[in-house]
C-alpha cells in the first residue's frame, strides 16, 4: 500500500511520503519536530575517568573495533538516539529507540555512498524512523530499511553492539576504552531520562500494528532473523535456563548467552563472532515480527 491519497503527496514534518512503503497513516508524528531530538553529528570520545557522571550499573551501547571499544551512555541516548561516528577506517551509525529499548548499530555506508542521519520526529509502530541527510528518505530503525523517499527499500547492514554495564564494559576492555563524552553540544541532564518509568509501565505511547499478550509488552527479548525466519529469545525464559543455550535460526547453528545482571544477551555464531542481534521490549519484536519463533524453557 502506498503512502498517497487521491494523488496528492502526503508529507509530515517536512517528509514526502507519496511513495511510501508502509501506509502514511501508520507513521504518526512523536512530538518533537523534525531534528527537535538533535541526533550527534560530530561526538567526543575520551578515556573513562572519574569526572564522567556514571555509576558503575548505568547501561552503555558499546561497539568494539580494531584495537579499541568504544562506549554510548544510554543516558546519552535517551536523548539525542542517534549518533554519527566517523573513524579512521570506516563510519558507525548508533541508534536507540527509547520508546522500543532497541539499540542497534549500522554501517551507514550504502551503494558505495556514506550517509548521515538525524531523527525524523516520527514514528513507525512506535519506533524512530531516522532520515538521512543526503536524499531525506526515512528509514525504520528496527528494520534498518529506508521506508520513504529515493532510497526507498534500500537497506543498512547491521554491525554488532553490545549492552553493558559501565564498570563491565570498563573491566572487559581496559586501555582500549573511549566513552561518547557528555560535550555535545546540547545542554541536558544525562543522569535523568525523559521517560519515566517508561519501561515498567504496560502502556505504549504509542500504538503498534500487532499486538501479543504472552508476555508484558516491555519484557525484554533477544531477537535475531536469517534466512526469512525470526526467532526471539524472552529474557524470563533464558533465565529458567542454564548456561550457554544452542539453537538455530534459519538453518544457521547459534549459542545465546545470557547476562542477568545487565539484563542482556548475545548471539554469536559456530565461531564465536558476534551476530547483531536486537535487544527490545517484547512488543517492539513481536510487532515488526509477527511470526516470530519463540523460545520457551523446559
């Protein structure tokens, strides 16, 4: 279904929405306008100290590279959701969602051309819709695929984060560790979220195109697809298991590992390499994948 009606583009916040991959009437505006959440455009990194606000629980997106790690304060994230970095041997897109809890990471490189993107201020299924700079087309976060506009149905490949503690992913890493610093630019209050208890709470803030009650909708989950087949790992069933967890996604064998602590979970494959798999609420997964296979415990 295309995103017009009778002939005339639709447009919000400034986006053409004519040829739309999803129905116009599903993207709904989230509040701010476009670029009133200020995506990072040029971010600061330094050394972990103890000038830096946060405490030894607070959750980081982290990202490691050749030779060095690199941390993103969700703190941070809550309030700007995405950050474009450039390194000296290859470009990194961060995003999160703090309305899905979905942090995900992305090569922003697409036919060849480097892309940079801000927040559309609209949302799909309660999810960021990003927009890049270049051809102002608007891509879903969670499906990293562009929805509207030149690039319509082009897609970002997807690079593995983690979600850590900061004195986790400060032992694991040592002198390799570089933190998003809290210089943006912007004036807020990284140790408060805007949110609430946003993520306690049953409600949605905004509506989504399915729907399931098996679990509350902001349970947190694993998910990862390959090969046409989605396969979600709930937090509350991997915590009835115990150890390292084998399965298969899409004919492809994978273990999950799951952290109780954060709470988090990875996915990597028969040898060992991180898959970017997305941790997000149970209904952020379940509505973007519907038919999604669950794993449940014995």
């Amino acid at each position: 279904m295309l995103g017009s009606a009778g002939g005339h583009a639709q447009q919000k916040n400034g986006f053409d929405l004519q040829s739309a991959l999803i129905p116009a009437e599903q993207i709904l505006r989230g509040g701010p306008p476009r670029d009133g959440i200020p995506a990072i455009r040029e971010p600061k990194f330094e050394r972990p100290d103890s000038t830096q606000p946060w405490q030894p629980d607070d959750l980081m997106l982290t990202w490691d590279g050749d030779g060095e790690s690199r941390a993103f304060p969700v703190g941070i994230l809550n309030w700007h959701e995405i950050v474009n970095v450039q390194l000296p041997d290859q470009s990194l897109l961060i995003t999160f969602c703090p309305l899905c809890g979905s942090g995900i990471g992305f090569d922003p490189v697409v036919d060849g051309r480097e892309l940079s993107f801000g927040v559309s201020g609209l949302l799909y299924n309660s999810d960021l819709l990003m927009y890049d700079h270049q051809t102002e087309s608007l891509w879903s976060q969670i499906e990293g695929r562009a929805v509207s506009g030149p690039l319509a149905g082009k897609s970002l490949e997807r690079v593995p984060v983690r979600h850590e503690l900061w004195q986790q992913w400060r032992d694991r890493v040592g002198d390799r560790a570089r933190v998003l610093s809290t210089d943006t630019g912007h004036r807020r209050n990284y140790r408060q979220s805007p949110y609430g208890n946003y993520d306690q709470s049953e409600r949605l803030h905004f509506p989504v195109s399915k729907t399931s009650r098996k679990y509350h909708p902001k349970t947190w989950v694993l998910g990862w697809s390959h090969n046409g087949e989605a396969k979600v790992w709930p937090f509350p069933e991997l915590a009835r298991h115990e150890g390292a967890l084998r399965d298969e996604v899409g004919g492809k064998a994978v273990t999950v590992h799951y952290d109780p602590d954060v709470p988090s979970a990875e996915l990597r494959d028969e040898n060992g390499a991180l898959l970017p798999a997305t941790r997000a609420f149970w209904f952020a997964w379940y509505t973007f994948h519907p038919d999604t296979l669950i794993f449940e415990s014995n």
